[in-house]
C-alpha cells in the first residue's frame, strides 16, 4: 500500500505570531494528530523547538517515534520529519493570517517503514485518517 496524505483546516482567533509562539512549545505538539506525548524535546537558546521524540498509540500499540527539523519558515510554516520503527513521514503546519485571526493548515504524510509497518500501515493509516480532521480542529482550538 502506498504511503497517504491527511490534511485539514482551522481557524482561530489567535494572530500569527500567538501561534507561532505555541508551536514552539514541545507540549503543543501533545495535540496533533498521532501525537500522545512529547518525551524528549530539544529547544534551543532562542527558545526555538528544534526536534522532539513522542509517543503514539495506534490500535492499541504504543510506539515511540522521532520528529526532525524538515522545514521552518518563521511566523508561516513548521515541518517535521517522522521516524519510527514503524512509520515514516512528515507533518507539516502552516500559518496564514485571515480576517478572523489566523488559518492553520496541517498536513500529514504518513508510510509503514519496516516489514512489520508495511504489514501494519492500512489499519495505521485508517486510524489517523479517522480522527484527522477532529484532532486537527481540537489542536488548533487549543492553541
């Protein structure tokens, strides 16, 4: 099965530079989707993110993963690389400003890695894809 792409919109009435600030705090990324808990984050002295390991629990199996720097345009766009055992991919959460406050878009790529992730990915994937558009809204309303 071919890797898989989730990705949805919200608003709030945040203004961009409040959200910015929030993605750069590793306990925001507890609400994103296939996101359960921030283990290990990395932040730099400017208090910048620069990567984390998480972990996830997918039919019933927790795993742990890593998120990578993989994109990072200030106060529009963050993007991080995905890696488990099991899975790899990117998730990526661009800002842009509206009339109401700021759109957040988020997008997922998502692929088994491994034998027994390729064997496990299309109940995987039937679980993100699921609970995306819900989860998204919850995080980005948390925000």
């Amino acid at each position: 099965m071919p890797g898989q792409s989730f990705a949805h919109s919200a608003s709030t009435s945040k203004d961009v530079d409040s959200v910015w600030a929030e993605l750069d705090k590793p306990a925001t990324w507890e609400g994103i989707p296939g996101v359960d808990r921030v283990i290990e984050a990395k932040v730099d002295e400017q208090g910048r993110l620069q990567g984390f390991a998480f972990s996830s629990k997918v039919g019933g199996t927790a795993y742990r993963a890593t998120a990578s720097p993989a994109g990072r345009e200030e106060g529009r766009m963050m993007a991080w690389a995905i890696d488990s055992s099991e899975l790899e991919g990117k998730i990526t959460v661009r800002l842009e400003p509206n009339s109401d406050g700021t759109k957040v878009d988020v997008n997922l790529e998502a692929d088994g890695a491994g034998l027994l992730g390729s064997l496990m990915f299309p109940l995987i994937a039937a679980a993100i894809g699921s609970g995306f558009p819900s989860t998204v809204d919850r995080f980005v309303a948390d925000l």
